[in-house]
C-alpha cells in the first residue's frame, strides 16, 4: 500500500469491530484467559469474579466480532480464541497503517508529513469548487 492510498470501508468496518471487541479490559481479560485453555463460562465466571450475564455479554461481543469459537458438550459451552482470525486482522492492520508509520519512524520522519503549504487542501479547495460552493463551506467552517 502506498501513503497516499486509503483505507477502504469494508476494511475499516471489520477492523473497527475487530478493535472495539478488543477495547474493553474484561475482554481482554477473557482473550488473556483463553490463551490459557478453552474455558466453560461457569469457569471463566468464577476466574473474571463476574456474573454470568455480564460474562456472556461479553462472550457474545468476542464472537461476534470472530475472535472466539464456542462448542457445545453436554450441557455446558465452551469458547477458545480463533487464532487465525486474530493474526488475520493484525496482519490486515499492519499493512494498512502500521507499516507506512513503521518506515517513516525508522527513517526519522514525521509519521503524518507536513502539508506542502502551495498544495494544501484547504488552498486548493477553493480553486477546485465553484464560487458558490466555496462560499457555503466558508459560512459552515466560520459557524463551527
């Protein structure tokens, strides 16, 4: 991926989801303790010291998002992390923004450059619209 590309919806809307499961601490707890084993929720329950509803809350949120699998034996549910998914989304994330900030850190630059004053947006953007356009998103920035 180059710089300038951008990311697009369909990779933002799964990485988000990916994330956001992710930026809870008990989830994160939960992911820590399946790395463990896979756990029943009567286990993961007494380890997180949580109800039952709020730890299926949170189990739901996990598998949703595809990084947790359950099965089912006997009467009780047990979940354990998919592994692939969450190298899959790290991957995808590391391509996409990671190592375009990575290289510019290493090279000792700004991980966002500077604009080109000449060639900044906000110079060029009224040179790209009509008068009349530029004139309403001048009078919307002025009432921000």
């Amino acid at each position: 991926m180059n710089g300038g590309s951008l990311i697009g919806k369909r990779d933002v809307r799964e990485l988000c989801g990916y994330f956001s499961a992710l930026s809870d601490v008990t989830r994160m707890r939960i992911i820590s303790l399946l790395t463990d084993h896979e756990m029943c929720v009567c286990e993961l329950v007494d380890r997180l010291g949580m109800s039952q509803p709020a730890v299926s809350h949170h189990l739901g949120i996990l598998r949703k998002a595809g990084l947790i699998s359950n099965r089912k034996k006997g009467k009780w549910m047990y979940y354990s992390i998919i592994g692939h998914k969450m190298v899959e989304n790290h991957n995808r994330y590391k391509e996409l923004v990671l190592s375009i900030v990575e290289e510019r850190v290493n090279k000792g630059v700004p991980a966002s450059p500077a604009q080109n004053d000449e060639m900044s947006y906000c110079k060029l953007r009224g040179k790209l619209l009509p008068a009349g356009a530029q004139k309403n998103l001048n009078a919307l920035h002025d009432n921000e």
